[in-house]
C-alpha cells in the first residue's frame, strides 16, 4: 500500500486567504436541501437504449464503471454516482443563483455539452431553449432523466478527434472533467475548431485542494490535505490527467484563440458554518457533495494506483467523512467559471493585461 502524505506547511493549504464569518450558532448539520430535489428536470427517469458494449460494465470493489474505453475515467456510474451528480448540479445552480450559464447567449441554434453525465445540465438547457438543438456527449450511456425531444445523447470520448462540422455550435459547454483529459490544449483546439464564429465556450470546475478555517484541527487539516494531495499526485503521476485544470482555464483559452475571456470565482463551504445565508446553504451541500463523493473519488485511483485494498479505502472514507462532519472544522475551497468566445474573421483582437485572461475585440 503506497502512503498517502500530507502538506508540510498551512501556506500549501492557502487559496486566497478567504474571510467568511463563522455561524457560532451552527452545531448540526441539516437534512434540508432533500426537500429542493423535486426540480421537474429530476421528475422521471430513463437509460437510453444504445450499443451493448457501452452497457457491458465493469464491477469492482462494489463500485460499477464505464465499460466502453475501459478505465478512461476514474469514477463509477453507478446508481450512487448519479445521485451524487444531483448535488452536483444543485450545487452549481445555487452558486449561479439559478442561472445555466454566465456566458452572454440569447438564441443559440446549436449547443455541445461535453461529459454530461447524467444529462442534468443538458436537459435543463434543452427545456430552456426549445429551439435548440442540444448534443450531449459521455462515455455511459446513464442519462437520469427522459430526454427532451431537442436533445441528443451520444457515447463518445471527448479526448478522441470529433466528427462534428467546423464552426457547427452556438456554445459549448464543459462541466467537472477535472482529472479527465491529460491534453487540455487539444481539448481546447477541437472546442474552438467547432464553435461559430462570434459563439461561446464555458467551462466549471472545482478546486481539490481545499482551506480551513484555523479552528479547525490539526488532524483534520492533516486528512483532507492528505486526499487532495494525493489526488492530485495520483492522478497526474500515473494517469497523465491534470487535476489542476481550474487554475489553468483563463490562460490556456486565449493560447486556443479565445478572445473576451472572463473568469468567476466562488467559494464552496463544507458544512453549515457560514453566517451569511447564501454560503450556509452551500456549505448544507458542500459536505453531501464531499462525504457522498468520496468513495467513487478514490475508490480505484487508490485501489487499482496505490495498490490499496477495498477495506483500507473504506477505512480512509470513513475517517475522512468523521474529519467534514464534525462541526469544529470549518472547511471550503474555490470553484471557477470561465467563459470564452470564438472571434470572427478577421477580428482584431488587442489583448489586455499580460496573463491573458482577459481581451478584447
């Protein structure tokens, strides 16, 4: 079994030094967000019918995972990984305060959503633009709900060369592919390769390492520091995938062509701790999104990469949902949006600033 190590010092912990004031009135952690699941998008369930081989999956260590491209992607696809994804997307819509997308689109004719899991996003922009024809690509074939007439679910590897015609969509969308494509500039090539001219690309991804609060136990900062030290070092160690792509976005889309690029950040609380009403709600979801994300986080990264065993996994994940759990410590880390758009021809771009995260025509 290959040791899972720890930071050395609190600056590798640091982020940006955020200042959320602590609820010290907060001593439980609170069911209540079940209650917001009963989005109409969530109403009813189906599994496309497509290829066996996509649908021939592999179980392992009580976990199910793609079959098609066979360990392409770390994490399961079960039925729990696609309960997760619900909190997932409930997560992101309470950081946009509802909103699909920060992008500035009104009409699009087209829209590509890569990696889309379960298809929550794709089938809520779908009802959003009914006009619109909506693509959604993934390596399962696990949509959660019924799809809309205008959408479209495809088995295909993102990572491989797309078929689609040049300059063929209104926007592109990318959502949580951390540690899923080691050649991001390639990626970002095939995005702008087939979006129109004057069209978008967003993208959303979370930081792995997270900060604490200096309440917080030294066992406990030791743990979570642990995991995502490891993830990060596992994963581009022996996968090749990067799980650093959030600090990457701004900079690498204007190297791709990108022009008006705009970066957001946010902040995840884990747990209720916040005062602030907005960030104690996220915080109710950020620890249902790390305590039931876990497992299918490490599971094979640490079994089938660390050599670890099913029961030292189950051992970790339980000390490690005691460590979010526990009230005292006040955890959080940093989410980004970045959204870029495809100039038209001819276009004279003048950058402004030297990093190039942002421009203009």
């Amino acid at each position: 079994m290959e040791a899972v190590s720890s930071p050395g010092t609190d600056a590798e912990m640091d982020m940006g030094g955020a200042d959320i004031d602590v609820d010290a009135t907060y001593t439980s952690y609170q069911e209540s967000a079940d209650a917001q699941t009963d989005r109409a998008s969530y109403a009813s369930s189906s599994i496309c019918s497509l290829a066996s081989s996509a649908t021939r999956y592999r179980y392992e260590n009580g976990r199910r995972y793609h079959a098609w491209r066979d360990g392409t992607y770390y994490a399961p696809n079960d039925e729990g990984a696609q309960s997760y994804e619900l909190i997932v997307h409930h997560l992101w819509l309470l950081t946009l305060h509802d909103k699909l997308f920060l992008a500035p689109i009104t009409s699009p004719k087209r829209i590509l959503d890569v990696g889309t899991g379960t298809g929550l996003w794709a089938v809520d922009i779908a009802d959003h633009f009914p006009a619109a024809e909506i693509t959604a690509t993934d390596l399962s074939p696990i949509l959660y709900t019924a799809a809309p007439p205008n959408l479209v679910f495809e088995i295909d590897d993102a990572c491989s060369e797309w078929t689609y015609p040049p300059d063929h969509f209104d926007f592109i969308h990318i959502r949580g592919l951390t540690g899923c494509v080691k050649d991001w500039p390639h990626m970002y090539a095939q995005v702008y390769a087939h979006l129109a001219p004057g069209a978008w690309f967003e993208q959303l991804e979370f930081e792995i390492r997270t900060n604490a609060d200096p309440a917080s136990g030294r066992h406990a900062d030791q743990i979570v520091a642990a995991f995502s030290d490891s993830v990060i070092d596992v994963g581009e160690r022996l996968t090749g995938m990067t799980f650093k792509i959030v600090e990457q976005m701004a900079a690498l889309l204007p190297q791709a062509g990108f022009v008006d690029v705009h970066e957001e950040r946010f902040i995840w609380p884990i747990g209720a701790w916040p005062k602030d009403p907005h960030l104690k709600d996220l915080g109710r979801w950020g620890e249902r999104n790390w305590s039931e994300g876990i497992e299918g986080w490490v599971m094979a990264l640490y079994t089938r990469l660390l050599g670890w065993t099913y029961a030292e996994v189950q051992a970790f994940v339980k000390d490690f949902r005691s460590v979010i759990k526990n009230r005292g410590n006040h955890f959080y880390h940093e989410v980004r949006c970045v959204y870029a758009r495809k100039p038209f021809p001819g276009e004279v771009v003048e950058k402004s600033g030297d990093d190039g995260a942002s421009a203009e025509a």
